[in-house]
C-alpha cells in the first residue's frame, strides 16, 4: 500500500472503525484513541497491510485489543472518565440508543464482540470467527447467547418503564 493509498483508507475508513470499537467498548473517546493508535502501528505496515485481505480487519482487531489492554490496566480511573465525561455540542443519544448501549454493556465482552462484529460490522460467522480467532460454532453460540441476554436486558427495561408510568 503506497503512502497515498493508506492516506486514502484512513480518510475513507476512520469514522467508521471508530464507530464499530465505540459500539464495542461504549467508550467514544477510547474508541477514538484506540483506532488512531491502530493506524499508527498499520503506517509502519502498510506494504504487509494490503496483502493481508482485510485492512479494516485488522485495524479493527488492533483497536480492540489496544481498548481492552487500556481498559484492564485503567479500569477504576475509566470508570471515574466515563461518568465525568459529557458531550457539550453533540445532540444526546435517543431512549433505542441509550437501551442498546446499556443492554450490550451488560453483556460479557465476547458475546458483545461477536455482536457488534456480525450485526453492526455486517461480518459474517466466519469473518467473526477468523478475526476473533475462535471457531465458527462459539461465534454462532456467543450471538444466540448474546441476542437472548440482550433481548432479555432490553424487555426488563421496557417492564421497568412501563411500571413506572
């Protein structure tokens, strides 16, 4: 990959990777963070990085790893970052989003992976499988287990709302 194709990939491609960590991690800025340090490590790679089938894959898999790294090391100081963090000039989240944010923050970090990678990446089993390094068959038990915990999670908010009204 020539200096202009990786300055053309990280234009077309950085919102989006951002995206898919922050729906990973739930922690926009992290997922920021993350994704920039991943292209920083894919520009010292970048005549390996074409020839590896999937760039996004990989720098997905590398902002992944660098957030869950962080967050391990960080784990009571991010949890102070995240309550103080606000977001002045952005519009708040909708009540789905805010639902499906804390409904996939109670899932264990595998099923909740293997979610955003087929759903919001529009990976396949075998795309999730191949770049989470498990086989197809647990990719297939994390989403059914994931989606039930999930559905779960989100039926006993709407419960819990509609007592409330």
């Amino acid at each position: 990959m020539t200096d202009e194709e990786f300055d053309a990939f990280y234009v077309s491609s950085f919102s989006l990777l951002v995206r898919q960590i922050y729906a990973m991690t739930g922690d926009y800025n992290e997922a920021q963070d993350a994704v920039q340090e991943a292209f920083l490590r894919a520009w010292g790679r970048r005549g390996q990085l074409s020839g590896s089938g999937s760039p996004h894959a990989w720098i997905r898999t590398v902002a992944w790893r660098l957030a869950v790294s962080r967050w391990r090391r960080a784990r009571r100081g991010l949890d102070l970052v995240f309550r103080n963090h606000l977001h002045e000039d952005a519009p708040g989240p909708g009540p789905e989003h805010t639902a499906l944010v804390a409904g996939l923050r109670k899932l264990p970090a595998a099923q909740r992976q293997a979610i955003v990678l087929f759903h919001l990446c529009d990976l396949t089993v075998a795309e999730v499988a191949r770049e989470t390094g498990v086989a197809e068959g647990t990719v297939k038990a994390r989403l059914s287990r994931g989606r039930a915990a999930l559905a779960e999670h989100l039926s006993d908010r709407d419960e819990r709302e509609l007592i409330r009204a």
